[in-house]
C-alpha cells in the first residue's frame, strides 16, 4: 500500500505547473487539507444468502447502518488553471447495523421467534480524484472570492466488519429471556470506492479557502465472517452476508495553498 501511495505522490509531482495553452505559470501549484462532514447512509441492500442457514424472517436482513461523521486528509496540485488533482484519505466513524426480526427458527432452541442482529462497520478508503473550477474567482464579495467546483474520483476501501453477533430469546420456565445465540468473527473486505462531488470555494485571504459541497460517496462492498459460533452448533461454517456502503455526504475542507 506504501508503495501505491508513493507512487501517486510521484505521479502528481511529475504533472506539469503550467497551463498549456494558456502559458501562465501557476503561483501555488500545491495545496493540503483537512476536512470534515457528515454522511447519511442508504440501505445497504442485506438479503438472507441462504436460508438453510439463517432464519427466515418477515422483516428481512436490510436494514439501516445508521448516519456517521467522517474526517479527511488531502494533498493535491492544481495542474491547469482549471484542473487540480489530489489523494485523499477518508475514515468514517462506526456504522452500527441493528435488525429486529420475527420469525420461527429453524433450529429449536437457537434464537427462538424473536431476535436482534448486530454488527460493526469501519470504512477507511484512500481516492485519487480531479477537480475543474474556473480560473478566476467567479463572484467577490469585497475581498472574498468565491468559486464553485465538480469533481470526481476513484481509489481503495477497507471495510472491517466486527462485533458480529445474534440476540434471541430462550424460555426458561415459562419466561423468555435474551440470549446471545451466534457470534461471528471478525472480517476485512477490500473493495472498489469512487465518489462525485459539488460545490463552492470561498478564499477570504491568500493561500487559504473553505470548501463547502456535497458528494456521493460509494465505499464498495463488505462481507461477514463465513466462521460463526453458535449456541445450537459450536464453531461451524456459514454463508457470509453481504452488503454495499453509499452515503449522501456534506463537507467542509480548510485548504492551504503553497
């Protein structure tokens, strides 16, 4: 992954300063930022993989993943007076997946007719992505510029599933009580992330702009674990989950030009 790194690093360094066509040099080729932002996650599209294993259930396995805050680290260069480059590193706050369902097992004694299922997600990813904005401030309010941008990109995710467990109900004389019925180990999913971006950059000063927008943020897709212990079987095999993380995210980036 080092060397991935090294190399994008080595192949922004290597883009030209100069605007073509245009002739002028660019002052500030290279900038650095630090964001933040919230994201609101879409269904991540959980089905039951194959119900010899996993109990049916009237609700079904889709369920939220809840909405969590993100920070970001980018360093790019802007290559033409309308084009920038960059690589950024984005990690989310905890996903948390909770599901409710009713429903016969299909072990006796296992998770009864009731349930909750639980699992952690981390998503890091690390994009390369292209920015077109004008070449001059597009509007100014006094010595305020602002400009509005599109972007897009492609990069790595790692999405880590944890904390991967069943809750069920088991009658003790009479009385149903909560039970974890089935834990299953931890897993590491790499996938395929990419993400398209608007919005408007405001500069009060020299070397510093704000960038506020929204962007469409796919972090690819995650598995569970395949290895489960259950009450009713042990240690045993099962088929996996799967799922996808997109989110609706809105930003803030504090950019420094050099």
């Amino acid at each position: 992954m080092m060397k991935k790194i090294g190399g994008l690093l080595a192949l922004l360094s290597s883009l030209p300063i100069y605007a073509g066509a245009l002739g002028a040099p660019i002052d500030n080729p290279w900038y650095g930022a630090i964001g933040a932002g919230y994201s609101w996650t879409l269904l991540p599209g959980i089905q039951n993989p194959n119900p010899s294993e996993w109990d049916a259930s009237s609700e079904g396995y889709n369920s939220t993943l809840g909405h969590r805050g993100f920070y970001t680290f980018e360093i790019g260069k802007q290559v033409q007076h309308y084009v920038d480059v960059s690589l950024m590193y984005l990690n989310h706050e905890t996903f948390n997946y909770q599901m409710y369902q009713q429903g016969v097992s299909s072990t006796e004694g296992f998770t009864g007719d009731k349930r909750n299922r639980y699992f952690n997600l981390n998503n890091k990813a690390l994009l390369v992505s292209g920015f077109l904005h004008p070449d001059h401030n597009w509007y100014r309010i006094s010595t305020v510029g602002l400009s509005p941008f599109i972007g897009g990109g492609v990069g790595y995710a790692l999405n880590q599933i944890d904390n991967f467990y069943t809750v069920g109900t088991v009658n003790v004389a009479g009385t149903a009580l909560g039970s974890t019925s089935s834990i299953g180990n931890p897993v590491n999913s790499n996938s395929f992330a990419w993400q398209a971006s608007a919005g408007l950059s405001i500069k009060p000063i020299n070397h510093f702009s704000l960038d506020i927008g929204y962007r469409y943020y796919d972090g690819g897709n995650f598995n569970t674990s395949n290895v489960i212990y259950s009450d009713a079987d042990g240690l045993g095999i099962a088929t996996p989950w799967s799922g996808k993380l997109a989110t609706n995210q809105l930003f803030i980036d504090f950019k420094y030009t050099m």
